[in-house]
C-alpha cells in the first residue's frame, strides 16, 4: 500500500479512534473517520479504501484488532495500544544506520550529522551498536572545491525564501563585490557547488560558484521569487548549470564509434538522449537538444577520440578550435 501524507493521516485518525474506550460499529468509525477528514481539509473515503486501511493495520501493523462478527459487530482494540509506541526493530535502525552513513559520504550538509546522531540514540535503545562497520559503498572522493562551508548557511537561505548579501570574487576579479542576492537553488556538478538565483534589481539568472564567494550576510530586503524559474525543468537542456547569454538550445547530432557506444549508450551524456541509429560497425548515432556552454565543450573534448560531430557545425568548430590548441600545447 503506497506511503501517502492523506493515507498516514487516515491511520493516525484510525489508531485514535480504536485506542479509545468507544466501541464504533464498522459504519460508525467510518462516519466518524471522515467528519474527522473534512475538520482537516481532506476528502472523504469510501468503504473499499476504509477496509484496506483496516487490514493495513491489522495485517501490516499487527494491531490488535478486534474483528467484527454478528455477535459483537464492532471495532475496537483488545488491549492498550497506538502506532504512535510502536518500537523499530533492530533490523529496521539497522538500515537507518547504513542509510545515515551513505549520505555523509554523498553530502556535506549538517542535517545529515543530526540524522546520524538520531540514529545512534536509536542504536542505544534496540542495542544493534555494534562499532565501526566495514565500508561495503565508497562514493568517488575526488577532491571537492572550496565554499562548501558556505552550503548550509545557503541552504537555509533557500528554504527560507530570505535574501542575502554575498561577497563574490569572480577569477579574473582583482577584489570582491558585494550583491544583495535572491537565492533559488543550490546545484552540485563536478564536485563543485552553484548557486542560483538573481541578483536584486537584475532580471536575469545569475549563478555564482561557492568557491569564489568570500562572505556571506543576512539582508533585510524582501524576497522576490520568480515564477518562470522551474528548478524541475531548468536542466532538461542544458549540461552544467551555465546557459550562456543569448544562447538558444541546439539540435546535436554525434556519431560515437563502435568502441565507446557501450558506454554512452548505458551512461547517456544527457538525460534527454535520444538513440537515432545503429551503424553496421558498431557505432551509434544520438540526438541531443541542449545549450552549447563550456561544460557540454568539456564533455565532448574528454571524448573527442571516439566521437564525430555531426551537427551544428557552429560546435564542431569550437571542438575543432579546442583540439588545435591542444595539439599547440603538446607539440615539441
């Protein structure tokens, strides 16, 4: 049975009402079960729902119910008891632990060091700490770049809707600027972390690196969402998180050879890959409709011996132009 917010709501209500001392007939508990609905702004449900959420508990919780007969056609519990003291057993912290471990590997965040710390308390009460375990899932440990100190305070930012003012050092600056910024998202690539948003009084999207801010402040000025930035959609184009000024999305075309198609073919260069064709040989043609920006330019050059461009040939002159200065550099 799916883990819905309306269906955990319903066997909250439930467990309340069998744990109480009024005995319902299986039509009275489901009136009251949905006056108690509408008083929260949820819909009603009928007798189909109302038994399922009636087997849930008795079946998947093990409540102990009392099943209705012609005898004593009600509903009840046979003894004191509520979801809400059901313990969690060692198996399942088990799982919370491993769980908590795999995010503190995958992110810096702070919260994640507060669930970890909830875990071990649980660990205490059901006696499954047990010491260190052996690692059996190790997350790449490339080298992340600086700002990520800066994450959380960003992070609350973000979720709070609030303004802040953030000192940034671009690479080609000589010092920092300050910009009373509007925060939107935060966005990992590469080991590296972005944030999204505007910068007050632009229209435009602006991201900065965290590696390059250099402070971080509270603002008064009031917060300005933007309905037309849909975090959910903003990257169905585009590799990376730059979308360069004026640009529109590309139609691409790029011949792999028979060597490398395997591997795009199982770890696509984009969500929104598309399979045109299967040569002979091996090789596979893909269909791509994203912005061309210096990250998707990065992407192609690591496999530029094993691809051909096909179209636009406006990117086959940038690889082209990429390659001949490499060849500059490493030729004696």
């Amino acid at each position: 049975m799916p883990q819905t917010k309306k269906f955990s709501l319903r066997i909250e209500i439930l467990d309340e009402l069998l744990a109480s001392k009024r005995r319902y007939t299986p039509s009275e508990l489901l009136e009251v079960l949905n006056e108690k609905l509408l008083e929260r702004g949820e819909k009603t449900i009928g007798k189909r729902t109302f038994a399922d959420d009636i087997k849930y508990l008795r079946d998947e919780l093990n409540m102990p119910l009392n099943r209705p007969s012609s005898a004593n056609n009600y509903y009840n519990y046979l003894e004191p008891a509520s979801i809400k003291k059901l313990p969690l057993s060692t198996e399942e912290v088990v799982y919370l632990r491993e769980a908590a471990q795999l995010l503190q590997r995958a992110t810096p965040f702070e919260f994640i060091q507060e669930i970890d710390g909830i875990v071990r308390k649980l660990e205490n009460k059901v006696y499954t700490n047990d010491g260190e375990q052996q690692l059996e899932v190790d997350f790449d440990n490339s080298v992340v770049a600086a700002g990520t100190k800066w994450l959380n305070n960003l992070l609350a930012a973000v979720k709070d809707k609030s303004c802040v003012r953030i000192s940034y050092q671009s690479f080609k600056a000589t010092e920092p600027t300050e910009y009373v910024f509007h925060p939107y998202l935060l966005k990992s690539y590469k080991n590296r972390w972005f944030l999204l948003g505007k910068i007050d009084g632009n229209t435009t999207l602006t991201v900065f690196a965290l590696d390059r801010i250099t402070g971080i402040k509270n603002s008064s000025t009031r917060f300005l969402a933007d309905d037309s930035f849909n975090a959910n959609t903003y990257f169905n184009h585009l590799v990376g998180v730059s979308v360069p000024q004026n640009a529109t999305v590309e139609d691409i075309q790029i011949k792999v050879h028979a060597n490398l198609a395997p591997y795009i073919k199982t770890k696509p260069l984009h969500s929104q890959q598309k399979l045109v064709t299967t040569e002979a040989d091996g090789s596979i043609i893909i269909a791509l409709q994203l912005y061309v920006n210096v990250e998707l330019v990065s992407v192609l050059l690591g496999y530029a011996a094993d691809i051909t461009v096909i179209q636009p040939q406006s990117l086959r002159q940038i690889l082209v132009q990429k390659l001949e200065q490499a060849l500059q550099n490493h030729v004696s």
